[in-house]
C-alpha cells in the first residue's frame, strides 16, 4: 500500500457524514446494485421508494 492510499484511509477513518450525506449514499448504494440486476431501475425509482419508506415511518 502505497504511503499516499493509507493517508486516504487515515483519513476517512474519522469522517462523520451528515444525515443528508447518509441518505445520499444509502440511495447510491442502493440505486447501484438494484440497477445491476435490472437496468430498467433509476434513480427515480430509487428516490421514489425511499421518500414512500420515509413517509411510511413518520
């Protein structure tokens, strides 16, 4: 590993996300593997879900 990459890592390791990055990145995620298996997935669709489970919780 070179000594820039561990540098990188150091310094990911105390990065705290907002709860708007988290969301971000859950859709990313999620929107990401969906569409793998089923490339008729948007983002939209993605979005759309996750305001309805959202929604649902309140």
């Amino acid at each position: 590993m070179t000594s820039d990459l561990q540098k990188l890592i150091d310094k990911a390791r105390n990065v705290t996300m907002t709860s708007v990055e988290r969301e971000t990145q859950r859709r990313s995620f999620a929107f990401g593997n969906t569409h793998i298996e089923n490339d008729r997935i948007t983002r939209e669709h993605i979005d759309r879900a996750a305001d309805k489970i959202s929604t649902s919780r309140d």
